[in-house]
C-alpha cells in the first residue's frame, strides 16, 4: 500500500509511505524547483503562498500556489493509484509560458527514505551493492531507461520511474536519497515490491505498456553481424562465406561507406566512397541469402562544408550559442548539433537516394539513442522541450520504414529507453561497474565504464524486465566497448563474458563480422536459443543465494537462463554441468545451449532438433598475419625497428604497417609518445610467405631520456582506418604487443619481450591447450564443429580455420540406432567432395580424423 500525508508546504514536506508485510519505507517530501528557483521559503526560491489537497475514491490533487517573478503560479499534483503502482502527475494548469520556456519545472525529485539502500538499479542494467555517493547522468550508455530500482535493507523495494525521460539518478547513501530526478510536466511511478526490484520492474513494465515499432518483429532473434570500415568487395565475399556456415538470419550493419567519409560533410552520404559496383555487390550478396542490409547514417551532426548548411537548421544553447557538436579529428572538422525539427527534407532525400541505387533492407541511424532527448533552443531563441526531441527523433524512423518499405527494421547506437515504439532496435553498449578510483584499462575505449562508489556490481539484463520483446538489444553492443578497456579476448566479442550476458537478457547475438570465426561460433552457440527467447515473455530474475553473480532468468513456457558471472565454479545444483567464471545454461523449448566446465576444461556445446554444435576450445590462430621483432637499436634519438612479416593466408594489399611507442602512464586514446615509419609492398600481403620491414622513426626532444615505451605494431586501410587482426596477443585496439623500448639517458636501447599477465594468463586457461578429447554426449572431440543429423547424409561442418582434430560419434544417441556409416568424404564451399576420410565403427561409434582448414565433412549412412 501506499500514502500521502501532505505538509503545510505541500508536497514539499510530505510524508510518501509504502509499506507492505509489516516492513515500511517513508520518503520525506520531494524537491521542486521552478525554473532554477526551489518552490519554499527560502532566501530568493519561489515563494509558496499556500497549499491545498483534496482526496477522495483514491485519487487526490495537492494544489500549490507559487509566487514566480511577480506571477501567481498554479501548481499542482495529481495522485492515484493505478496497476500497483503510486503515480504522482506534476503540471502548472492554464499556464502560458513565455519565448525562452519559462516557468517550467526545472527539478523534481523524491526527497530523502527512512532507510539506506543495499542495492541500487540502473540502465541496462549493473547492480551496485551497498553503494556510495553517485550521481548517474542520462544517456544511452549511462542511464539508458526511465526506470530505476532500489532495495532497502528492511527488504522492501521500489522502482521509481519518469513519464519524460530523466536527467539523472542521484545516489547519496549517506543522506540515503536515492532519487530519480526529472524536468518539466512528468508523471512519476513509485512500484513497491517485497519480491526484490527486478518483480517491482515487471510490475512497471505493464505500467509503462511499451509497444513495439513495426520493424521489431522482423528483427528479433536475428543476430548483428557489425562492421567498421573495410573493403566492400571482400565484406561481398566474407558475406558468402557467412552465408555457405548458416550464417543468414542475420542483419548487417555496415559502417563508414559514406561519400565523403565517416562521419564528413553530412548529411552529404551518396554515393558510397570507392566503387559503387563493389558497394551494390556487397549489399546484394546480403539480399540474397536473406540478411538484412543495414548501412550506417547520422542526423545528429550537420557540418558547415556540406551542402545547405545554415545556422536556421542548428539548435542553440541557452546562451545563443550555436551548439557544437562531434569534431572529427582527422579531418579537423567540427560539426554542428541538427535541430531536430530541421533535418527531415534531407533524410527524405538520402533515403530515397539509397532505396533507388542500393535498397536497404534495413537501416541503423546513430547517436540517437545514445544521448537523451535534449531540450534546446532555435536560432530565434524559442524554447523547445525535450519532448519535441524525442517526438522528432521518433518519427525519423517511422519515415525510414515508410520509405525503404517492408517495415525494415531501424538500429541505432546504444539504445535509451525514449524511443520505443519507434526505434525498433539497438546495438546495447551495455558499460560494466568499477570501483571508483579503478585504473583504466588502454584504448579508446577504455572509458566505456560505471565508476562509482560501491562495495561490489554486476551486468544484470535491468533494461531487458522493461523492454523485452517491444524493444531488441543486440548482445552487449560494440565489443571492445562492453570490454572497456580489458583484453578483447576476455570480454569482447564471442567471449564467455559477452556470451553469457547476451542470454542473460534473451538478446540478440551480435558479433563483428561478416565472417570470422567468433561470428560462426557466437551464431552457431546462441542463435537457435536466442530466437526462442526473443519471443517470450521474460517473467523473473532471481540472484541465486542472494549472489549478484550467480543470476537465474525465467522466460515463458518454462524457458530459463543460469549463468555464473563470479570468480568461482558453481554447480547450481548436483545433475547441473559445473559453471565456470561466465559459464551459463539456457534452455528454451527444444533449443539449449551452455558454456561449462567439463574434464576439467571449459567448453561449450548448443542443441536444436537435428542439430548440434560442440566446441572443445582448442588454441586457433585465424589471423593471415603474424608478426615478430627482429632486432632494434638506436643511433642517437633515431630508434630502427627490424620486423617480420609472416602471411600464412592471402590478405588484402589495401593494409599498410604502422608501430607506436605507447607511453602506457597515459590515460585515454592510445597513449602514443611517438611514431615510426616503415617502407613496405603491401601486395605481398596477397602472398604467403615471410617478408621483412625496418621501421625508423625519431625519438622527439621533449621526451626526457631515460624512458620505457611499450611496442605496439600492427596493419591498418588507410581508407577506412581499420586494423588487420595480427597473430600474438592484441591490446584491445586492433594493435599487437611487441614487447618493451628501454632507452638509457645515454640513448643506448634494450628491447624485452611482452611479459606475460593475469589477462592473457587467463585467456590461456579458457583455452583447451593440451587438446584434450571431450565428452559432449552424443559426441567426442577436442575439435570445434557443428554438426546436422537428420537424413542419411549427415554434415560436420568446423568452425573456419580450424586445426586437424578427433571426432566419435554415438550413432544411438544421436537418433541413428542400429545404422551403419558407409562413407566420410570432405566436401569445398563449391559442393565439390574431394578426399574420402579413413573411419572406423564399432557397434554403434564411429570415429575418424578431420583434417585441417577443411570447410564440410559429409557422413554417408548406409541405407
């Protein structure tokens, strides 16, 4: 239940009461402010010059009267109870404001509770136990949904909620406020449960009665193939390569193609930079085997160089300053923020530009989920709420899918809460907790993090109890984004981290792609599962033992996920496989999936009627490039870097070599001290063979000798700027380790190699190193393979360059009982059989050796 005992000054010191099963929780009025003035009777607030309230059939009005700059102000707030849930509406009725949007509510926030939180609730989400003091600002990385939670220590919980999206949610445990904070007119929902937050989340959810777009039935289950950059003729084929694995219930997000660069000159984006024919072949390979085709726009940031630019389609700040907006370094241009009234006869024009010579199936438009809807003024000095932002931003993918037709599904950066029912969909840059004060890891991105005062956290599908099935999330969005600075390899895309919060949520697979192996592994793992749970109903979420890291989901019809996001193996119960640190099970109908230990190993394994996936983990080198450091030595400040270059498989010529000497005391970007260039035949990348470079480059005079630099090294298009994978061990931006620079006051250099540390430690014990031979079953191996089983022709099929390894197969387990094996013979991606595979079979187990890199093994049984 709740209650409302209002005070002489209102809602300003009321008493807001729930209580439930003998525990209760009182907040002590709430904070208003009218334009920047708090409403009381404070030096210079906005006088209240009196209050009244009327209560009765369970609704109730407190009427305020505010003295605002010689104005009588009405204020009221409308109460009731509605769907298990106290909602409190704020308007200033009849009210007539003035050009710049004045008065308005410029704060309204819950005042301080009886009792101190043990765990807060935000975004998409993360948990913060026994939290500090915190002030979490809006946005679609930070808090991305209108919801937050709390649970108190005498175990009630509550989510607060705001109708218009909020600007902040202040934690101060000392004070024990715990306050959504919102402006203007808004209507505030106070859900109380004793189940925990996450039933008060459900609870708000039929409260909040989100309503998918058009496009997002189209696009559930499917998985995000992401790509930045690259050669559109070799994306045409890797998308063929994609498709021949299974690859096809898919949609492709194709970033940087557009006419001038990425993010330049906009809204100028036909047609594509490069060849246009490459361009069309690419987004036809995607049509025809099904995948949505899904290029890269923006409507956020209008540059001054482009065609029709003029301040009148610019918003302005507060001041009558044209608001600035993304700066692209590399160009040194600065971009100015769109009025989001203004932008639509361009994207009318560019969409009908793209449909004509291309026809996208689908369309991924950024930063509009990523920043909250803003208010803003026009060049004139018109006020417009955030509300006319959201409107706009809204309806800009309503046209999309009316223009490109089909309801083709609408992506956007990150995903904000804001424009459900029209957004269809996000690549969910779902930011982890560290401790305040945490080092930050290298990389740009290194950044993409909670920091806050906490005693522990954990990634929790927050967001997913609100939105499921009306809004989809893609995984944990960009990879090295949700790794934040960590090794890649650890928290990445296709790691068990990433993995395990991906259906934790009952979300999108997402990978970077089109075609590599940890995209043929993370689709042929999640997506069978993933397309189940995308269609039901998720209904509870539980913290097993009360253990933020071990987390239970239940979705409809009987469908669960366990995953173990803690340091420590756990078996959830004594037939459970044993969960590693982001081991997981999740079942749905007849589709399963997991990540455990078995053997002492960690593996992973997915079901489907016919199908059946195993993954023994062994060590796998797919890159094309490995590279080693020869020699180094200085003359003076010069410093000469002798490099190896060993192709193993044909690479594109279009990638050039760089190495950094990276001063890692630096925070932020990639903590380049200074450079070294090298000459180098980029056309014997296209060559298998080891090939040699020198890189030279001059160590600047207003670095203080002695120093130590660490040696990065790698590929990069100068095109598009993306980096080639190289062999050896990444540091999580594309850059591959190449050991230590000590150089003496002297300017004598030493060179060590890259020691080895927890991270890649760790990545080593993921791995089965010794290729041990696994039980999965009805298989055994200590390779990687998805396997169909129906018929008498059965298909194995390796993930991509995969090493020779075992196979054993149970005929009687796999459905096949008595049959007998007539045949094993290696097929090519063309569907030509080659070499016949020696097998033996005794009884009902067959076994035999696949060799290396090949594409399909086809198992004949006898009639």
């Amino acid at each position: 239940g709740a209650t409302i005992v209002p005070g002489p000054r209102g809602l300003s010191d009321a008493f807001i009461a729930f209580a439930s099963q003998h525990r209760t929780l009182i907040f002590d009025g709430f904070d208003v402010e009218v334009s920047g003035q708090k409403v009381g009777a404070q030096i210079r607030a906005a006088a209240l010059q009196s209050v009244s309230s009327h209560f009765a059939k369970g609704r109730g009005t407190i009427a305020h009267k505010v003295l605002w700059q010689g104005r009588l102000l009405d204020m009221r707030a409308n109460i009731w109870a509605e769907a298990g849930a106290l909602r409190i509406a704020f308007a200033m009725p009849g009210l007539k404001r003035d050009l710049r949007g004045n008065p308005r509510f410029s704060r309204l926030a819950i005042g301080p509770a009886s009792q101190t939180a043990r765990r807060v609730y935000a975004g998409f989400g993360n948990v913060l136990e026994k939290p500090g003091d915190w002030t979490l600002g809006a946005g679609g990385f930070t808090l991305s949904t209108r919801h937050v939670g709390i649970d108190f220590q005498n175990g009630l919980s509550l989510v607060q909620a705001s109708e218009i999206f909020p600007d902040a949610f202040e934690v101060k445990s000392a004070a024990k406020r715990y306050t959504l904070v919102a402006h203007h007119d808004t209507t505030f929902s106070f859900v109380p449960s004793s189940s925990g937050a996450f039933a008060a989340a459900r609870t708000y959810r039929s409260l909040a009665k989100f309503k998918p777009a058009a496009g997002v039935a189209p696009l559930l289950g499917r998985m995000g193939l992401d790509q930045w950059g690259g050669d559109y003729r070799q994306a045409a084929q890797d998308l063929e390569h994609a498709a021949r694995y299974g690859l096809t219930d898919a949609v492709f997000v194709k970033h940087v193609w557009q006419r001038w660069g990425y993010d330049y000159r906009l809204p100028e984006i036909y047609p594509p930079a490069g060849d246009f024919a490459d361009f069309k072949a690419m987004a036809d390979t995607a049509h025809l085997h099904g995948m949505l085709f899904c290029p890269h726009d923006n409507y956020i940031d209008f540059y001054p160089d482009a065609k029709g630019f003029s301040y009148d389609h610019i918003l302005f700040n507060e001041d009558g300053t044209p608001q600035k907006a993304w700066f692209n370094e590399g160009r040194q241009a600065l971009s100015y923020r769109w009025l989001p009234t203004a932008f639509g006869p361009w994207l009318d024009q560019n969409l009908n530009a793209v449909k004509s010579g291309f026809a996208p199936t689908s369309y991924f438009v950024d930063v509009f989920a990523a920043i909250p809807p803003i208010d803003f003024y026009d060049r004139a000095g018109r006020f417009y709420p955030k509300t006319v932002t959201q409107q706009k931003w809204g309806e800009a993918f309503d046209r999309i899918r009316e223009i490109l037709g089909n309801n083709a599904p609408t992506i956007s950066e990150a995903g904000h809460d804001a424009l459900i029912g029209h957004l269809d969909g996000a690549q969910s840059d779902h930011s982890g907790w560290v401790p305040k004060g945490a080092p930050r890891g290298t990389g740009n991105d290194s950044g993409f993090r909670w920091e806050a005062e906490a005693a522990d956290g954990e990634r929790v599908p927050w967001h997913d109890m609100a939105s499921h099935k009306t809004f989809v999330l893609f995984a944990g969005g960009l990879g090295n984004r949700y790794a934040g600075g960590q090794s890649p390899a650890l928290h990445g895309y296709g790691s068990d981290d990433y993995l395990s919060l991906t259906v934790l949520g009952g979300r999108n697979p997402m990978s970077d792609g089109p075609f590599n192996r940890r995209a043929v592994m993370t689709y042929w793992l999640l997506h069978d599962v993933s397309a189940e749970l995308a269609k039901r109903e998720m209904l509870a979420h539980t913290f097993v033992n009360d253990d933020i890291h071990r987390q239970q989901v239940e979705f409809a019809n009987g469908a669960r996920v366990t995953v173990n996001r803690g340091r420590k193996d756990w078996a959830p119960h004594p037939k459970a496989p044993l969960l590693p640190r982001y081991g997981f099970t999740a079942q749905a109908g007849k589709a399963s999936a997991r990540v455990m230990r078995t053997q002492g190993v960690i593996a992973a394994m997915s079901e489907a009627p016919g199908v059946l996936f195993a993954d023994a983990r062994p060590p796998v080198d797919e890159s094309g490039v490995r590279a080693r450091i020869l020699n180094v030595e200085a003359d003076g400040r010069r410093v000469r870097v002798r490099v190896a270059w060993e192709v193993l498989q044909s690479t594109s010529g279009a990638y050039r070599p760089f190495l950094h000497f990276v001063d890692e005391q630096k925070s932020g970007g990639e903590g380049i001290a200074f450079q070294a260039g090298a000459v180098f035949n980029s056309e014997q990348l296209t060559r298998p063979g080891t090939y040699e470079s020198t890189f030279e480059g001059n160590i600047p005079e207003n670095l203080q000798l002695p120093a130590t630099f660490a040696i990065r090294l790698g590929m990069y298009n100068p095109a598009g700027g993306e980096r080639l994978p190289l062999g050896g061990t990444d540091d999580g931006t594309g850059r591959m380790r190449g050991g230590h620079l000590q150089i003496a006051a002297n300017g004598n250099v030493t060179h060590s190699a890259e020691p080895i540390d927890a991270a890649r430690a760790e990545e080593q014990a993921r791995l089965n190193t010794n290729r041990k031979v696994l039980e999965f079953g009805k298989v055994r191996t200590n390779g990687a393979f998805r396997l169909k089983h129906s018929g008498v022709r059965w298909e194995l099929m390796p993930l991509p360059f995969s090493d020779a390894f075992s196979v054993e197969l149970s005929l009687a387990r796999l459905g096949a009982a008595a049959k007998r094996v007539s045949k094993v013979q290696v097929f090519d991606e063309r569907g030509q059989g080659s070499q016949e595979i020696t097998f033996g079979q005794s009884g009902q187990i067959v076994k035999f050796e696949v060799p290396r890199n090949v594409f399909k093994v086809q198992i004949q049984l006898a009639p």
